[in-house]
C-alpha cells in the first residue's frame, strides 16, 4: 500500500519529496493553478467553511475525511492507485507485454494528447458551474456542487503531475496552458466543445454532472486500462471521485421528476408551472440536449484513431481485462450506425475502427439505468410519461450524424420539418427563462426550494437539515 505524506505542501502518495526538482516545479505552479481557483472557481463562496471530503488515500476503506474547509484551503493532492506488481499489458498489439513505467518515446505525443484532453475537461466544468451557488436549491445541493468543484480541481492536479513528471518542459507547458484556456472563451476555449456550453441553471447542472460526467466515467475506465501505468493507476483514482459527480446527478434529477409528479397529483393537472414546478416533457427537452451533447464527447463512429490507440496499448475497452476474452480483436466486426435514406441504418466494420462506438453503446446502457429508475418515479406515481434517450443521430455535432436533421426516434427528416420541431426536443429560450425565474436561492438550514423534492438522506450520517455550508458572516468574497 502506498504511504501517504499529508504534511507536504502537496500531499501525495507518490514520493515527491524524493524528487526535489518535480516538486519545486509543482510547487511553482500550485499558485497559479489557486489564482485560477480564486478567479474562476466558486464566485462568492471562498470564505464559506464547506462540509467537503478530502482524499487522503488511496486505499478503498477510508480514503477521505470529511470536515469543514474553506474551499481555497482544501488539500488538492496526487494520488496514485497501488501498483500491481509484474503488470502487463492487457490488450492490443503490445498484449502480455511489461506495462510501461515510463513514456514509450513513439507514443510521446499520442499519450501527451490524451492526457491533455481529459487534463482539460476538469477546470472546465468548474468554470462552466462557477456562478450557480447563487441560486442553489438547499445547502445539501450547494455542498454538492462545491464538492464535484473541489473535486474536478483535485482531477486537474492528477494530469498536471503527469505532464510534468513525465513529458519535461512542453509537459510543464501544457500544463500552463490549461489554466491558460477557459470555458466558453471564443478566443481561447477548451478543448471539447461540451465543456463550453454554458450551465446556467441546476437542471442543467444535474444533467450535466448525470450524463457528461458520465462519459468522464468511461473514458477513464478506458485510459485505466492503459499499457502507461501511472496513467493506469491515476485514473483508477480519480474514478473512486466520480462516482460521486453521477450520484449528484442521478439524484438531482430524480428528485425534480419526483417534485414535478408530486405536484401534478396534488393539482390534479398537468400545469406544474403554475405550481413553481418543472413540468416532465422540459426535462424531456435537457434530457436530449445533454445527452447528444455528451455522446460527441466518443468522437466519430468509424476512427482510425482510436484503433492506433487500441493496438499501440494506449487506451482500451471500459473494463477490458473483465468484460472482454478477445484483447486483440484484430478480425472482430462490429455494428455501427450510419444514416440511411429514410432513418438509421447500421454496417458492419472492423471493431478496432469501431472502438468509439463500442465504448459509447457501453455508457448508453449505463445511461438507461437511470433513465429508469426516474421512470419508476413516475410510474410509482400513477403519470402516464415515459424519459428515453434520445437516437444516436440526433442533435449531433460529430461523427456521420453531424447537423443531420434527425428527429430523437432516429427519423430522418426534411431540414424544414427538423426546424419546425426543434423547439418541441431541445431547450428554447424561453424553457430556460422560465426555469431561470425558480433559481431563488435557498440558504436557510433544512429549507428546501420548491422545485424540487428533498434527498432521501444526508452526506456521511448527517441529518437533511444539517449546516452543510457555513456561510461566512462577514464581507462577502
């Protein structure tokens, strides 16, 4: 098991006091990346003592302490998964052979770019969720969003360690570069376009850390596969953390489909809105933006990519050494989508070149097992309506589905006809102005806003009404 040093500046189970000139480079830019924290973190809440956990090892019993810490003071750390000794490559052409421990120099450039990538997706969604602890709907729900905040930033200083620690000064670059690029900027954005939509309100929000998050999910139980241990065993990590992003929101949003039925029964109409409440049908409409949305977080359906990265033993199938007996697969096909004349049509390709499209059928089944647990929601209250997932084709932006006008049955339909109907299947403007106009915030202990139902139980033993943020009394930050 790997010691943990707690007192270091940077706490870590990676011996970092054993390498002065990677610590004193890490220390450098621990700064920059608090200056960051401050300006683009949490607006308004930095002085607020937060009932958050923190990691404090790597071992699966009792690997955080939860207590109040005020968000610039939380202790971000590294931390590595324990090693599996004699580890060996588990897939691709390079199979059985020793997992690399240091970066092999023909995948340099191939691995920097992933580690970027999923490097730029963490500060990302603390920029895109920065303003909404101003409309929180409880204490509960503002902890929890400084908790995935707290905890994104703790993702960041896992590739951050990486860059520098095994990719010398462009790694120390790129690191620079990702507190240099910010959500929704148009002259320096992040990288994958999801992560620059704005998150404007908590249905948003939960839909976003329930689907996107999602996505986060597999790609790093793709690069925990990885023939580049440490990249393995940080992402085996970072996965324990992630869990808790799509719990917040499962049950965010089950909690509004709960609230939304609760009312319609109380009312004994449909008009929810009337009530304060968000009525099914628009949480349909975020249902299918955010979905499509993440599913172009997989890339195209056919890419050469990510067969390169399969057989080179860079990045393999979620749960490949679990799910899978084939780690080769260099005769296996695979059923892919592609547009047809009149609706989706599939073909069978080679499944290396297919990679993309496996891991994403893999998150949409994960994805339908909330889908219906909210339906049971709604059944259990006697409403006849019924969430689903939208096609693979609609509302997409990557892939052979790209700006195609798919309606979410997987019709292909004239782009006049997609247009004209475009409002009943995505958020208009005015959908979100009005869910906009329930995000009163609600701070008082215990108090719950209206639009949504209370959680079943409270973090670590707590009760629902416990102070889960004690805000600061003083001038606000």
């Amino acid at each position: 098991m790997s010691t943990v040093d707690h007192y270091d500046k940077i706490p870590n189970n990676v011996n970092l006091q054993r390498d002065r000139k990677l610590q004193r480079a890490l220390e450098k830019w621990q700064p920059n990346f608090l200056n960051w924290w401050v300006n683009m973190g949490p607006e308004g809440f930095q002085l607020d003592d937060i009932y958050l956990r923190t990691a404090i090892s790597a071992d699966s019993d009792g690997w955080a302490h939860f207590d109040y810490v005020k968000m610039p003071d939380y202790r971000w750390g590294i931390f590595l998964a324990d090693p599996v000794e004699g580890r060996t490559i588990g897939f691709g052409d390079v199979a059985d052979e020793p997992a690399w421990q240091q970066v092999p120099g023909e995948h340099r450039n191939a691995l920097k770019r992933l580690i970027v990538t999923q490097g730029d997706t963490e500060p990302a969604s603390v920029e895109q969720q920065r303003l909404l602890g101003h409309t929180c709907p409880s204490l509960y729900d503002l902890r929890n969003l400084f908790q995935v905040n707290v905890e994104e930033g703790r993702h960041l200083w896992a590739m951050v360690y990486l860059l520098h620690n095994y990719f010398g000064r462009d790694g120390r670059e790129e690191a620079e570069a990702l507190l240099f690029r910010n959500s929704g900027n148009p002259d320096k954005p992040r990288i994958l376009s999801a992560f620059n939509e704005p998150i404007s309100d908590w249905l948003h929000f939960f839909m976003f850390t329930y689907f996107t998050d999602r996505d986060g999910k597999f790609q790093l139980l793709s690069l925990a596969e990885s023939g580049f241990d440490p990249l393995a065993r940080t992402t085996r990590f970072m996965l324990t953390e992630e869990a808790h992003h799509m719990f917040v929101g499962e049950t965010g949003v089950l909690r509004v489909v709960q609230r939304a039925c609760e009312l319609m029964k109380e009312s004994k109409t449909e008009d929810v809105r009337a009530l304060g409440g968000i009525d099914l049908p628009l949480i349909q409409r975020y249902l299918n933006f955010w979905y499509s949305t993440s599913l172009d977080l997989f890339g195209g359906e056919v890419s050469s990519n990510a067969a390169a990265y399969f057989g080179a033993g860079l990045k393999g199938r979620a749960y490949e050494m679990k799910k899978y007996e084939n780690h080769v697969i260099l005769e296996d096909m695979y059923v892919v989508p592609k547009p047809g004349t009149d609706d989706i049509v599939e073909e069978h390709v080679p499944m290396r070149n297919a990679l993309n499209t496996v891991l994403r059928d893999s998150y949409a089944e994960d994805c339908q097992r909330g889908v219906d647990k909210w339906n049971r929601a709604i059944e259990s209250a006697g409403i006849d309506f019924t969430l689903t997932l939208p096609s693979v084709g609609f509302n997409r932006k990557i892939g052979v589905f790209q700006d195609m006008p798919i309606a979410p049955d997987g019709r292909i339909l004239s782009r006049e006809d997609y247009d004209a109907r475009k409002a009943d299947w995505l958020p208009s403007d005015a959908d979100q102005q009005y869910v906009a106009s329930l995000m009163a915030p609600v701070m008082e202990v215990g108090k719950m806003a209206n639009w949504l139902a209370p959680p079943t139980k409270g973090i670590k033993g707590k009760p629902i009404d416990f102070e889960y943020v004690r805000r600061y009394a003083g001038e606000k930050d």
